[in-house]
C-alpha cells in the first residue's frame, strides 16, 4: 500500500468532467483532476501533508484563493498557476467566472519531502523553505514536469522512482530555495512580475502618482493588508515609497526635458508646492530641484 493522503475538501459548485485518475507511491500520491466550476462556486481545502497544485490551463481571473477563511473579492486573490501548501495550512477558493480546468494534485509525505530537501540544503534550510507557501504564474518549465508525471499517473511506463524524481523536481521549482533567482522572476509570497507590470501600468495611466494602497491592492485582486506584505517583500519598499520614487523620478525627467518653472513641475506630479517637492526631492536625492538641476545640466 503506497502514501494516501488524509485530505479535507468541501466544495460547492464544482464538478468533474473526467473520472478522478490518480496513482499512489512509497511516500506521494499523485491526483489528476478535470472539472467545471459556475460563478460562485467554492471550495476548501485542508490537508495535513505538504501538497503541490499544478494547473494545466491559465485560472489566474477566474479563480480567487485566500488563506484567510473566505475567498470573497474583498479579501482575496487571483489562483495562479502552480502552487505550492505546506501542511496544515487550509486554503478557500471561488470563482468569479464560469470555467473548466484540470490540474495535477500532488500530496507529498512531509518527512520524505524533508529527507529530501535537507540532502542538499541541510534540515534547518529544509524545514523553513518546506515551511513557507509559495506561487508561481510562469511554468513554462514545471508544466512539463508536471506533465511528465501526469502521464505517470495515467499510464505508468517507468519505474515509480522516476515518478518520485519528477515530484522532487516540481516542488524544489516552486519553492523559495536558498541561492535561487530573485524576486523579479518569481513568486513566492510576494507579486507577480505581470502584476508588478498592471501596478506600473495603472500608475502611468493615473498620472497623479498618488493612488491608495486599497487602490493598488485592487487592481491586482488582493486585499490592503496581503498586498502591502506582498508588496514589501517583492520590492523592498512600501507602495508610497515606490510612488514616491517613481514621482521623483518623473519630475527629474520633466526638469531636464522642458523650461517648465519647478513650481508647475511640482503641481503636475502632485505635490501641494514648490516647498513641499523640494522636501520630497531632498530626501530622495540629498539636494535642492534647482541645485540637483544646475549640476546636470554643467555636467
């Protein structure tokens, strides 16, 4: 008898379109799921096991998740494409749309999965990466893993140890690994790079450079206080640092590149005055609007 999971799944709404496929290994149970969710379904999710989830299809506006007890918009955010749960952590879900989906489950024995991290980055490193929920929207590489292993589960050709690899192989992709890329590429409890994108994207249709974090948290369907984490962990700022920046920077662009007084440049980027820009400058670059200008334009 190989690993079964001892999973909690309540779901409202959603419905298989395929039988269930599913193969279980010394230590991992691997699910293949194809089903439909209406408008308003839900779902929750619990498991006492570490477990991957692998979307074969883009759910990203269809499908909200949160961590905090309901899946509501107010307080929730888009279901990307892989996804990793370390145990004991329940998820909830909605769709906002109508849509059909498959995915790979893959429910991992904790202490096998531990044993195999901790060969190469040692049990500390281990325990805390295994510790830590991550996503990820751009899977390009792990949608063939997870779709090598998919075909294990359907119709096994290979010996389970190969199956056992490939699971090794799409969890170490999701996880926030020591010396892996940084954040700009990927996900793991911070933004999305195509939702760091809709963030600059909103900001330069704006103008004002002044949007609310209740504001940025919207457009990327997240709630204030899980953005704001979010947001700080990918950039490294708060949201009214980066606009702050971002004004900053416009204003200089604006200085060198017309006769504008600063008085006008400080009201097109949404300053109250000429003295409140030149404090904002100051702090950002050690120097006065005029000064800073005088020393461009004689270098």
């Amino acid at each position: 008898m190989g690993f079964l999971p001892a999973m909690t799944c309540q779901t409202q709404g959603i419905s298989r379109t395929a039988p269930v496929r599913w193969r279980s290994f010394e230590a991992m149970c691997g699910v293949f799921w194809e089903a439909e969710g209406r408008a308003g379904a839900t779902g929750y999710y619990s498991s006492p096991d570490p477990r991957v989830m692998l979307f074969f299809n883009d759910v990203s506006d269809q499908i909200r998740l949160s961590e905090q007890g309901t899946a509501d918009q107010g307080d929730a955010r888009p279901l990307l494409r892989a996804l990793y749960v370390p145990a004991g952590m329940p998820i909830w879900t909605r769709f906002v749309a109508g849509h059909r989906f498959s995915h790979l489950d893959l429910h991992l024995h904790r202490s096998w999965l531990l044993a195999r991290l901790g060969a190469g980055l040692g049990a500390g490193d281990a325990m805390r990466v295994a510790s830590q929920p991550a996503e990820l929207q751009e899977v390009s590489a792990l949608a063939a893993i997870g779709a090598a292993l998919r075909q294990e589960i359907i119709a096994p050709e290979r010996h389970p140890i190969f199956a056992e690899s490939l699971a090794v192989a799409l969890v170490t992709g999701l996880l926030d690994m020591p010396g892996a890329q940084p954040p700009e590429t990927r996900h793991s409890g911070g933004l999305t790079p195509e939702q760091m994108r809709r963030l600059q994207r909103l900001l330069a249709e704006d103008g004002s450079g002044r949007l609310s974090t209740a504001a940025l948290a919207e457009a990327v369907g997240l709630s204030p206080g899980w953005f704001s984490q979010a947001f700080k962990k990918t950039t490294g700022k708060t949201p009214l640092q980066w606009q702050q920046e971002r004004r900053i920077a416009g204003v200089k662009q604006a200085l060198l590149a017309s006769d504008m007084v600063i008085a006008d440049v400080a009201m097109q980027f949404g300053f109250a005055d000429q003295a409140h820009l030149t404090r904002a400058f100051r702090r950002h670059e050690g120097t006065t609007p005029s000064a800073w200008l005088r020393a461009q334009r004689k270098g």
